[in-house]
C-alpha cells in the first residue's frame, strides 16, 4: 500500500520509484507533514524532474512560499503554546505570594475583615423579588438578616457593617452566611454564595497539584479562586 508520501510525490507527477518496482516500506504513523517532510518531498521532486521539461519557476517559488509559510507557522504555533502555557496555569511561586492575601471563593464561612466588617458576593440563577441574607455565629445563632431586596439574575456583592440585629459588635467570627431568594411568585431561586477566606499556606495534593489552605473552607484549588483580594 502506498505511504502519504507516495501519494503526495503522485499527485505531483513525481515517480519515486522506477516504473515497475518498489520497494517495501513501513507505515509512518505521523498524519501530518512537517518542515523535513516538506524539504524531502521538494528535494524529490528536483532529483525527479525531466531535464527537458524542468520545473516552472514560478511552481518552484510557490512550493519555496509554501515552505516558508510552514515554517513561520510551525515556529508561530510553538510560541503561542508557551504563552498559553504560562497564562493558562498558575506557578509555585504565584501561589505562595497569595499566603496571607485573601481569596474570593465559593463556601459558606466567613471571617470578618480587621474592622469587624464582611464582604461576600451571590451568584443568583434568576431574577429574585427578594433577597436575605443570614449571618449566623458557630452555634447556630442568627446575628444578623440583611435584606437586599429584588435584585436581577447575576452576580451581587454584599456587605455587612459587623453588627448583631441588636447593634452590638458580632465578633471574630468565624461566621455562617447563608442566602435565600424568592421570585415574584414565591418560588426559590438557586444563590451560590461566594466569601472572603484568608490563604494560611499552600501545599501539595497525592497527585502533586497545589492546594490552598483556606480556614473555614479547607483546602480548595487555585482553579476555584475567582478573585484575589
């Protein structure tokens, strides 16, 4: 059976071989052709050419066009995927400048920023007529119900001034936030809640990939982190 390189020498009226032999060959199992290949192929088609009918010399700069335009793009396609890679994944160092910077993911507990206040952000799946959201302390307590009101399907940040219903300072925390939201009709409307967590360190999961050690959260991968603060 004949190679693609003998189907290509074909197409181009190139007998690689005299008319009635060929040798046996194996199967390449490259389905593509490269920079040598395309050299191969052309130095061929020179060696083969009829002396009385040489090659057209504007076939010849094509095919030299072609080459080069390979070329570029094989040189061009590497580079692409070195910055892909560096952009598409975060390195050891990247991450350990995150240890004691805060970090936007999804959970449920919060701490409180040094001034007692908290932030968080609510990923609704549809447009509600009324949002709540609850902070409750370890026990189980609601400190405080703040209500957002109707709010369009989307992400919705919230904050809260680190007061009880009372007016008293909540604490230290760490705190539970959970979110309920109703359309028009009463129905529930699905909310992610996204928090705020401090990254205590950086270690390494059983498959050798970098986890973040959230308090409160656990580990998580720097894959879920959708803001660094």
């Amino acid at each position: 059976m004949a190679s693609a390189f003998d189907t290509t020498l074909s197409n181009l009226g190139i007998s690689r071989y005299g008319a009635n032999t060929a040798p046996t060959t194996t199967t390449k199992n490259n389905a593509s052709m490269g920079q040598d290949d395309f050299l191969t192929l052309m130095t061929a088609q020179l060696r083969n050419q009829d002396p009385f009918e040489p090659m057209d010399n504007n076939q010849m700069v094509a095919q030299m066009a072609q080459f080069s335009s390979l070329s570029g793009i094989t040189e061009m396609n590497a580079t692409l995927s070195a910055i892909a890679q560096k952009l598409g994944g975060t390195t050891t160092s990247d991450l350990l400048s995150w240890v004691g910077s805060t970090v936007l993911v999804q959970g449920d507990t919060a701490f409180p920023r040094t001034d007692g206040t908290l932030g968080g952000t609510i990923l609704l799946g549809d447009d509600a007529s009324n949002v709540e959201v609850k902070i409750s302390n370890a026990d189980g307590t609601t400190l405080k119900t703040v209500s957002l009101g109707a709010q369009e399907a989307g992400t919705l940040d919230f904050e809260w001034d680190g007061s009880t219903d009372s007016g008293e300072a909540a604490g230290n925390g760490p705190f539970t936030i959970a979110v309920s939201a109703q359309n028009a009709d009463g129905k529930s409307v699905s909310a992610q809640t996204l928090v705020w967590a401090p990254v205590q360190s950086v270690s390494f999961d059983s498959d050798g990939k970098p986890v973040l050690n959230l308090p409160g959260i656990g580990q998580t991968s720097p894959d879920d982190v959708v803001k660094v603060g």
